[in-house]
C-alpha cells in the first residue's frame, strides 16, 4: 500500500509570465497551419479596413462635404459600400475558422492527455486525485482552445487595430501622432505592474479548484460511506473551506482586473485632451483641418479601446497559461514502468515465472518486499496466503509490470521480462481483482471487453464457467441489460462474476485471481470453483484468496509475512507441519463454524 510519501503534492508555478507555455500552446496549431494562417489573414483585413474606414471618414469630410463635392462623395461612399462587403466577408472567415481551430486544437489535446494517462504507470494514479486529472482533461483543456482561437483574435485584433491606427496618425500629423505615442510606454508600465499580482491569484485559482473538483468526485463516488458514517456536516464544512478559498483568489483577480481597466480609461482621457488642445491650435493657424482632428479623436478612442481589450485579455490570457501549465505537466510526466528500447513481443506467457531476489519498496524505509525468491513452473497453480500487509497483492503488482523491482530480476522464461513489451505482457494476463470494476454500458458488452472479438455463444460460454450466467439469464433483459456506471445496478458479487468472466473470455496465458471470490456465497463459490478448475488447467495460475478452502487443490500454498516467505507447500503439507498455514487454516475454519452455529441459533426459533 502507498504511504506518506505517495501524498499528491501539485507543481508550483512561478508568477512570471511563462513564454515557453504561450509558444508550446500556440504550437498546437501547427498540424492546422492552413486554416491558421487563412484565420490570421482575415482578421489583418477585418482590423486594416477597420482603421482604413475612419481615414475614409477624414477624406469625406475634408474632400466632399467641406468643399461640397458631390461627385468625390459619390465615389468615397460607393469605396466605403463596397469595402464593408469585403470585412463582412472576413469577418465570417475568421470567426467560423476561430471556432473550428478551437475545437480541433482541444480534440488534439484531450487525445494526447487521454492517450498519455494509458501510459502511466499505477504510481502515478497512486499519488494523484481523480479530481486533479478531470480538471486537466475538462477545464483546462478549454481554456488552452479559447487561447488559440478567440484569445488569438482579441490580441490580433488589437495589434493590427493598434498598429494600423498609429501608421494614419502619423499620415494626419505627425507631431499629434508623437503625443499618443508617448502615451503607450505609460500604459506598458501600467500592465507590468499589474500582470504578476493577476497571474498569482489565477494560479491559485486553478489550484483550488482541482482540490474542489477532487472533493466532489470523492464525495459522489462515496455518498454511501459518507451517509452511513453521518459525514455530512464535516464534509460540508470541508467544502466550504475549500470554497472560501476559492472566492478569496477569485476576489482579489477580479478587483485588480477591474482597477486595471479604469486606469487604461483615465490615461486615454488625457491623450485625447492633449490632442484635442494641440490640434486645434494648429487648426487655428491652418495646418490641421476638421476632419483630420476628428479622425485623430476617433483614432485614438479606436486604439485606447483595444488596450483595453488586451487588458481583459491579458487576464485571461493567465488563466490560460496557468492552466497549460498543468496540462503540459500532465503530459510530461515520464511512466516509470515502460517499453526498454528493443523490447520484444515474447508471443507467450506459457512459461516458468521466476522471481530472482526481489526487493520492492514505496518507502525505503518500509519494505513491501524483501529478497524475494519464487520459482513458478508452466501450468502449476500458486496460492498466496498471509495477513494483511505481507505482500500478496505486491506480487501480483510486480508479474503484471504495474510495478518492477527496485532490485533483483524477474524472468518469464528465458527474458528478463524488462527486456519484453508492456502489451505483450499485459494482453497474456488474465486478472480477477477483489474490487472489480465494470464500465457502463450492458452486461454483454462488459464481458466481452475481455475480447472484442467474440462471439455471444463464447460471452455466454465464458460467463457460464465463471457462474455468472445463472444470474443474468433472468434479468428483464439479459446480457442486454444494462450494469449502470461503474456497475451500480448490480451486487459485488454479481460484479465480480462478471469480471470472472471476462477474464475467462481472454483466454490468458496466467490467470490472476486477487480476492476474486469474497464476495459471492459459498453456494456461488463452489460452483466457481468447478468451472475455475477447467479454465485453469494447463494455465499457470495464481490465486490470492479471502477463504482458505477455496485454495486447498492448488499444486503449492505461499505464505508470506513481513515481505517474505514464511511456509510453501502443498495444503496437506502444510496442515502437517503445524505451523503459521495451520494456525491460519484452523482459526479461520473456527471462526466459519461458530458463524454458522449462529446462523443455526438464530433460525431456532422459527424452527420451533
């Protein structure tokens, strides 16, 4: 089992502006370069006609309307007309590109998010909540698609419309265009102040909300532990807190972000006093006409809008960030348990197991496993038996590759089964866990995903061995009816003749059987039992169980304690030697007596 060391611990990020994150996002539209760089274009036509309209604004003034020129009007209103059907077509261009890139680049994401986490080994599922991952593959992986369609927009809407509008100032008067220039320093200093007090708080955000996310996903997959410990008022409490640190984070961006807006406003104001005053001076004196004046004002309102648009933008252009941070951590993670270069299909599994003194730790200091030495030959069937904590389910982990040594060698066969596939490993494995879990969908589909390929009369076959058939068969839709997600409509035990099931489909070269039977009664289990006995035969075979009976046919009995092996032998030999087997073997056959005098004592009076 895990321990302290295996607590999830979430990355922190610096409260700098991470560019390497901007650019590793924005590389996602690489593979969608085409309709990139069409998006782009239409928006830098949509923002030049923009700016391109207000000095047509200045000409129709300056040239038809103070001259009153009729056919010089004629002809800029017939230009205007015309060039506004050109941005309307834009316009849609790049609004209908923007949300298909977002969708496409979000698709791309989640895949590579959802085909990493197949990849990762069993230690990182240990030490990281359902929660921490579900944001990642829901929240986050939004925010990353509105950053590289409509957060690409605003800031390549306001760059052109800002850049275009500083190029006609400078056409208009060249002096008025060095005012407003001298004003965007200022407000360059005004959103670096402001950008690191932002990014925090949204980092923090991001982070609370992964531990919120954790928290209801604990809560709902537990409510039966929850009501029947009476966990109600503690939970709620723990929710809350959670969530009043959620909206103190959340307060404090949104105050900095709406001061910041308001301080943009105010520098604004002044520039266009500043150009008002000065321009009509040199109106005065015949060096600036009206509409060149009237142009600047609107210029200057057209470029001051688009500073604060990427003032809004920048904001959530953090959360962005934050969450691609998380995201790409997600990705990067490294399994520890993967492919060796060269690694082999061994083609089977029908061969010796040997464990080579093997050691196996989470923490150094506590040991799972300690020299552990075990020779498995093709065909045999092990039981592993010992108290809890001795290592049973470890050695289960280990022959699966969910885990390898941290020293010694497994070999199956002749390989070092590090040198073999992780696929070809784990596709030969038949497993049967204590805790089985079904997906949604119905009972056919559920068995058959132990092979995808098989037919109903093997489905039907297979569950029939494993004694679930009995069962389904009257169900108002039999193998059509459907288990609920995660199984809920059915029993454990109904849950884990079912996985027996689909384990006995796969036609695996071992067959694993991790508590597989503690939940069904011993009526249902002897009749496991039978058909076990067929699928096992010339299978190698190992058998961790809850019930000492059930293991006494196995060709050898492993006891195990404190990561080692206390006794081995066959249950005959064991009983013989009066030692830990024995005193397992008689205290739980006590006890199974006593509870069924009990049962005897309690049917007594409805007897009488």
């Amino acid at each position: 089992m895990a321990d302290d060391s295996y607590e999830f611990e979430e990355e922190e990020f610096t409260t700098d502006f991470n560019g390497q994150t901007l650019w590793r996002t924005l590389a996602q539209l690489r593979p969608h370069w085409l309709m990139t760089a069409g998006f782009l274009a239409a928006i830098t036509i949509v923002s030049a006609l923009d700016s391109y309209f207000t000095y047509l604004s200045k000409q129709i003034v300056d040239t038809a309307i103070v001259p009153q020129d009729m056919s010089a009007l004629t002809a800029l209103v017939t230009r205007y007309a015309s060039l506004i059907v050109v941005q309307a077509a834009a316009v849609f261009t790049f609004i209908y590109l923007a949300g298909v890139l977002g969708e496409r680049v979000q698709y791309d994401i989640r895949k590579k998010m959802f085909n990493h986490l197949q990849d990762l080994s069993f230690s990182y599922y240990d030490r990281t909540p359902v929660g921490w991952l579900m944001a990642r593959l829901t929240s986050d992986s939004e925010r990353i698609s509105w950053l590289v369609s409509w957060g690409l927009i605003d800031v390549t809407w306001a760059v052109m419309n800002i850049t275009t509008a500083l190029y006609f100032m400078v056409r208009i008067n060249w002096q008025l265009a060095l005012i407003v220039l001298a004003i965007l320093p200022i407000l360059f200093v005004v959103a670096v102040w402001f950008k690191k007090r932002i990014l925090v708080q949204y980092r923090t955000v991001r982070k609370v909300n992964s531990r919120i996310t954790g928290s209801y996903n604990e809560n709902i997959t537990g409510v039966r532990v929850v009501k029947a410990l009476g966990r109600e008022d503690a939970n709620l409490g723990e929710f809350a807190d959670l969530s009043s640190q959620r909206y103190e984070s959340g307060y404090r961006a949104a105050w900095l972000s709406a001061l910041f807006l308001p301080a943009v406003q105010i520098i604004s104001a002044c520039a266009v006093g500043a150009v008002v005053i000065v321009g009509g001076f040199q109106a005065e004196y015949g060096t600036m006409t009206i509409g060149g004046i009237m142009a600047f004002v609107t210029y200057i309102t057209f470029m001051m809008w688009p500073i604060q648009d990427l003032a809004r933008v920048y904001s959530e252009m953090q959360q962005a960030i934050a969450s691609a941070e998380r995201v790409f951590s997600l990705i990067d993670a490294v399994p520890e348990v993967q492919d060796t270069s060269g690694a082999l299909d061994p083609g089977t599994l029908a061969a010796d197991i040997v464990f080579d003194h093997v050691d196996f730790y989470y923490d150094p200091a506590k040991p799972v496993l300690s020299d552990f030495s075990l020779h498995v030959r093709r065909g045999e069937t092990i039981a592993l038996v010992g108290p809890t904590g001795a290592g049973k389910s470890t050695v289960i982990n280990l022959l699966c590759r969910f885990y390898e040594p941290r020293r010694g060698v497994i070999r199956i066969g002749d390989h070092d089964y590090t040198s073999l596939s992780l696929e070809g490993i784990q596709s030969r494995l038949g497993i049967v866990l204590q805790t089985p879990h079904l997906f949604s969908g119905t009972v056919l589909e559920n068995i058959r995903y132990g092979r995808l390929d098989a037919t109903d009369a093997e489905v039907e076959e297979a569950a029939k061995l494993a004694g679930a058939h009995d069962f389904i068969a009257p169900l108002d839709k039999g193998y059509a009816t459907q288990v609920g997600e995660g199984g809920v409509l059915l029993s454990v035990g109904q849950k884990q003749l079912i996985s027996l099931a689909r384990a006995i489909l796969a036609r695996p070269d071992i067959f694993i059987m991790d508590e597989a039977t503690s939940s069904v009664d011993t009526l249902t289990e002897a009749l496991i039992q039978r058909g076990m006995e067929q699928i096992m035969a010339g299978r190698t075979s190992i058998v961790i169980a809850h019930r000492l009976s059930t293991i006494r046919r196995a060709d050898r009995i492993i006891v195990l304690d404190g990561g080692r092996i206390a006794e081995m032998g066959s249950h005959a030999e064991l009983i013989r030697r009066r030692g830990q087997y024995y005193r397992l073997y008689t205290r739980q056959f006590r006890h199974e007596m006593e509870a069924q005098f009990n049962h005897l004592d309690d049917l007594q009076p409805v007897l009488v």
